[in-house]
C-alpha cells in the first residue's frame, strides 16, 4: 500500500468538511486536483472512502478508519514541526557533556548556569579521564567536552577559554618551602602521587620529565584529584596538580606550593567536539555560555590571564616570569610524548 502524507492530509479535510470543495477551499488547491489525490488514496487500499451522493460525500467504514489514522499521523507531523521549533528555542532536548576529572570539579558551576538559563533542557554529565572522554566523543556518545587541548590528529574542533596552571603541591611544612627556587632534579627522590594512565595531568607531567631528562619516583597512583590533595597532605609525597584544584588548602595552610623552576606549568582548557558533526542545539548554547563566561570555571581567586593563540603551546615560565624553552606535551613532540 503506496500512501503520501499529502494523500492524507488532504483526505482529511475532505472528511472534517464532508466536502470535496470545501477541502479545495482550505487548501488552496482546485477541486479536480482533491478529487484525484482521494481517488489515488482509495485505489492504494482497494476500497472506496467516502460514499458520493452528488455534493455530499459520506465516510464509508473503511474511510472512518482511514480518518483516525490520517488525524494522528497529520498531528504527530504538526508536532515535529513544534518539537523542532523548541529545540531552537531551547525550550527542550538534552545536553550531553563531558568533563575531565579535574574540570569536573568546578563543571557542576557551569551545568547550573546553563540549567538556570534553560531549564527545560535535560543535562547528561559524563566526569572522566582525558583518554575516555577522547573516546566517548571518537563513539559519538557525548556531544561537547571540556578538556586540556586535545591531540591534533583526531579531527576535533578545539577553542581554549580557560589558563590551566600545574603546581608542584607538598604538605604545609615541607623544607623546600621557603627556598627562593627549587630544580626540578631536587625532586627526583621525593615520592610522588601520580593520576592514572589517561589522565592529562599525568599525561603533561610525563612529557614535561622526559624533556627535562628527570625520572620520578612514583609512589600511589590515584583517579582522584581530591584523593591526591589528602594524601599529600597526610605525607604521603608531593605531587603536580592544577591550582584550579587547591586554593582552599593552600588558604589553609594545609598545602603549600614549591617554588620549583618552570614552575607553574601553563595549560589550557578547551570546548571541543567533533570538527564534522553538526552541534546539537543544546551543545552549542553550552559552547557560547562557557566560551562567553570562561570565569564560571575559574576558581582561582586570583585573575587568569588567557593564554594566547590556540592554546596548543604548553608555556613554562619559572618563579621570576622568565619562560623556558620546553616542547608542549600536547605536541608531536621533539620530547615524544603525547597525549592520549
Ligand atoms: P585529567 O584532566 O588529568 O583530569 O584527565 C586534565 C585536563 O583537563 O587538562
């Protein structure tokens, strides 16, 4: 059985008038024309529709059923036209977004703000690690993701929005604390708590030792940035996390910073999502809020000053502003690391 929407839509108004004319009246067509897409309808399922006395034409058994359908069918066609129109609107849909680890501790600000301004929009928040959320978004299973800069060669679009500064972290008391500069081969034999394989923190760090010829001794590896923080502040060893993470325990006295040189490392974070699928409404209102309002993320109470250009270059600058020439980590490194 052939049958067209505009078969039934105009059967439709035939039946709701009982009257060919009146159909060819409310949709401006000739009524030859309404007479042939009926008749088209009525060959398709081998019955007639609608018994013809002169003028008057009746719906037959076979035209009332066909009448129920073809109410529902032209009205679920009307609401995808309404669903549509408030998906432009932002009045519904969801937002599928992912997070790193450490961006996820501060995402739930910029979830609110987005709930707040389009409360009709579901959120779906996915918090992971860098390498899962690279492949969550390579499965199309998340729309937007905001991470450290992604690698070059997976065809994504990336713009950074916000500085991403890496500190060396040691417990209040630590003896190097008060030092004017400390290198970075003083650490070799502290302990370090490291994050998983796939993190990006852990991912910069690596390529940052490897340029610099330094081997750290890895004491606990750790998913959690929160589980890092205690026990370095338990004693457990020094590590290298984001400020973004810690400025209640250095307030508190609980941590402090180590003036090690090249220290802090400059990273960005980035809104990035397939360069070859269409945003999803949703995911593009989340782009522009974050995109315009990078300090929904921003923690620190100190400013951060954006990084220039595309956010690719990891700078270093050590304690007296001066920068040092180390390969970016999310480059294809002369230091042959790269992120995962
Ligand atoms: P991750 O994040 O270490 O939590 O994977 C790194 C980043 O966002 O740069």
């Amino acid at each position: 059985m052939h049958v067209t929407l505009r078969q039934l839509s105009i059967f439709a108004s035939a039946a709701k008038h009982a009257s060919l004319t009146r159909a060819a009246e409310e949709l401006h067509l000739t009524q030859p024309a309404i007479s042939m897409q009926v008749k088209q309808l009525e060959d398709s399922v081998g019955m007639p529709l609608f018994t013809r006395n002169g003028k008057h034409i009746k719906l037959t058994e076979a035209g009332e059923e066909m009448n129920r359908y073809a109410l529902a069918i032209t009205r679920k066609v009307r609401e995808i036209g309404q669903v549509m129109d408030d998906l432009k609107g932002l009045r519904r849909g969801t937002l599928r977004v992912g997070t790193t680890t450490t961006v996820g501790m501060f995402a739930t600000r910029a979830v609110a703000a987005f709930y707040n301004r389009y409360p009709g929009v579901a959120v779906n928040l996915e918090v992971t690690n860098r390498r899962a959320l690279l492949e969550l978004l390579e499965n199309r299973e998340i729309d937007i993701v905001l991470m450290g800069y992604p690698p070059d060669d997976r065809n994504l679009d990336a713009t950074s929005f916000l500085d991403n500064p890496l500190a060396v972290v040691a417990p209040y008391e630590h003896p190097l604390r008060d030092r004017k500069a400390v290198n970075l081969r003083e650490l070799a034999d502290e302990p370090f708590l490291l994050r998983e394989p796939g993190s990006g923190t852990r991912t910069t760090i690596e390529g940052l030792m490897e340029a610099k010829n330094v081997s750290l001794k890895s004491a606990l590896t750790m998913t959690s940035n929160e589980a890092i923080k205690q026990a370095v502040e338990a004693g457990l060893g020094i590590a290298i996390v984001s400020e973004h993470t810690i400025g209640l325990e250095l307030e508190a006295k609980r941590l402090c910073k180590l003036p090690v040189r090249g220290f802090p490392v400059l990273r960005s974070w980035s809104v990035v999502h397939p360069a070859d699928t269409r945003l999803s409404a949703a995911a593009s209102a989340f782009k522009a809020m974050v995109l315009e309002n990078p300090e929904l993320l921003n923690t620190q109470s100190r400013p951060i000053t954006r990084l220039a250009g595309n956010g690719a270059e990891a700078t270093l600058a050590d304690s007296d502003g001066e920068s040092i020439d180390v390969p970016p980590a999310t480059a294809p490194a002369a230091a042959g690391a790269r992120p995962r």
